[in-house]
C-alpha cells in the first residue's frame, strides 16, 4: 500500500527513510566550497582583522605611542643625530614598530592610520567603479546592436586612457579649495572620484559578457513571453546572477586600488603630509636607506593587505564556479 505521505513530499526534497534531503541554493553551495578553502578563509579573516584595527585605531594608539603625528625628539639618539634610541629603530612595547628617523613619529601608530585612508580609498573607488560599471555593462550586454556598439568603444577609450599621468597632473594642479571642500577631504574625495572613475570599463567588460550569455537563458524568455518589461528582466532576472561575478571582481580590484594609491603617495600627490599613509610613508622612507625599519613595516603592511585580498578573492571565485568541485 502506498505510503500517504510521499504522495504530498515537497518538490524540493527527497525522502530516505526518516531522513529529509533538501536542495540547497547557490549561496549554500558556494559557502560550502569556500568553507573547505582554509587559505581563502585566513585572507578574509586577516581583511575582517584589518578592518577591526583600522576603525579601532584612535583607542590602539592609546594604549601605545600615541597619536601618528606626535613627535619624539626626547627618544632620538643623543650620539647620532636623527636616528633613535635604542636597538631596530627604538622598538620597545610602547612603540612596537619602532620610531621614524628625524621626527621621532610612532610608525606603529601610523601603519594603522594609513590603514584607514588606503581601505577607505580603497573601497570607495571600488564601489563607484562596480556601480558605474555593471550599469554600463548590463545595458550594453542586454540591449545589443547600437547601444553595444556605443558603449563598448567609451570602455575602448577609457581602457586606453593613460590613468597614472592623469592622476599624476589632475593630483598636482587641482586647487586646495573646490566644490565647498579643502585640505584632506578634498583630496580624499579626488583621489576615489579618479581612481573609481576611470577603472569601471574593466567590470563593465566582464558584467556585459555575463548579460549576453544570459539574456538568452529559458527564465528570460519565459519572463519575456509572460509579459515582462525590459526594467523587470534587468533588475529581477538578470541583476541577481551577476551578483557573483561582481562580488569576485569586486575582491580583486580593491588590491589594486590600495596600491594605486599608495603609488600616488609615494610619487607626492596623493594624500597630503602630515596625515599618514602606506605610500606616503615609503616615499619618506627612501632618503634612508640605512634605516631598514623605517621602510619595512609600511612596505609590508601594503604586501600583507594586498595578499589576503587575492587570496580572498580566489577563493570567492572558485567558490562560485558551477564547474568546481
């Protein structure tokens, strides 16, 4: 005799004995494969760590040396001028990573300030380039002919746009006061509007890929042969599947935001002395080059960040391949 209960099983699971099977969506899946990536799992543990300390940063230097533009003369050495006290650069528990030369400046303090400019720049040029770029990339991928054709040669033009002698001769003629801003927002401000801006074309060529291979999938058609607008398709059938894509992307473009960054700082027209940054504090750091401390603590701050957003980001990717294991 037939079991009652199997003639009203859910469509979505299946029952062995007591035990019920349920299907799981792709977030669940990808979780899942993301999971078992212990190197992924330790870069988003050390983002999710930075982060932490980054927004902590004014209550840490409390406890150690102090705010990042605070001088040190008394820890200068007396014997060698504009070098400090002590063995590897001053280290000592007040000051972990030891003192700048000339100034005396806490470099502990400042690695963790520079922090909150490069992910502040970091993931703000981010966001306008994800935004700008899947607008652009789902409209030309979805609508084709003339409006692909017009929107695929700006990514052309903007691609071919030499961006760092942009933002080298925009960073050194703009004025200290524009638009109601001045001093460090504004370049604040600059730097995320030139670094956001002119890098959506390489999400938008991804985001109009994805759209045109999806614009042809059985959900379109159904939606379209059930009456649905072109603004219902794009934002409720088509948006949701690129979120994967995008977030990937997005992972591994924020790396090379920050070290954009740090690229203008080094080069004097990114942020502005004396507020604290990983570029800023290499391009302070050249002039000496028996004062190895001085260098390597920024230098590995920006090595440290970038690693665990690739690795983060592969582990994303993979993750939400339907063809991985």
């Amino acid at each position: 005799m037939e079991d009652p209960s199997l003639s009203h099983a859910d469509p979505e699971a299946v029952l062995v004995g007591e035990k019920q099977i349920e299907g799981r969506s792709l977030s669940q899946i990808a979780w899942g494969k993301l999971r078992r990536d212990k190197v992924a799992l330790a870069g988003g543990a050390f983002i999710v760590f930075l982060i932490l300390v980054a927004i902590l940063a004014p209550l840490i230097v409390k406890i150690t040396g102090g705010p990042p533009n605070a001088y040190h003369e008394d820890l200068l050495s007396p014997y060698i001028p504009n070098i400090p006290a002590g063995d590897f650069g001053g280290m000592s528990w007040r000051h972990p990573m030891g003192l700048e030369t000339v100034s005396g400046r806490d470099i502990f303090s400042r690695v963790l300030y520079g922090a909150r400019i490069s992910l502040l720049i970091a993931i703000l040029a981010t966001m306008l380039s994800v935004a700008i770029g899947t607008t652009v990339g789902i409209i030309a991928g979805f609508f084709g002919g003339w409006v692909d054709a017009i929107l695929s040669r700006i990514m052309d033009m903007f691609l071919a746009f030499p961006l760092l002698v942009f933002a080298i001769a925009l960073s050194g003629v703009f004025p200290d006061k524009a638009f109601g801003f001045s001093g460090l927002p504004l370049r604040l401000g600059l730097l995320i509007f030139v670094i956001g801006f002119f890098n959506w074309p390489y999400i938008g060529r991804i985001v109009r890929g994805q759209t045109i291979s999806l614009r042809e999938r059985e959900y379109v058609e159904a939606a379209r042969s059930l009456g649905a607008r072109r603004p219902y398709i794009l934002f409720t059938e088509l948006l949701p599947n690129l979120l994967a894509p995008i977030l990937v992307y997005s992972t591994l473009i924020i790396p090379t935001n920050i070290l954009f960054e740090a690229a203008l700082s080094f080069l004097g027209v990114g942020i502005p002395p004396p507020t604290a940054s990983w570029g800023g504090m290499l391009a302070d750091a050249v002039t000496f080059y028996t004062v190895p401390h001085f260098m390597f603590w920024p230098g590995l701050a920006i090595f440290a960040t970038v690693l665990a957003f690739n690795l983060f980001g592969d582990g994303l990717r993979d993750a939400f391949d339907p063809r991985g294991r």
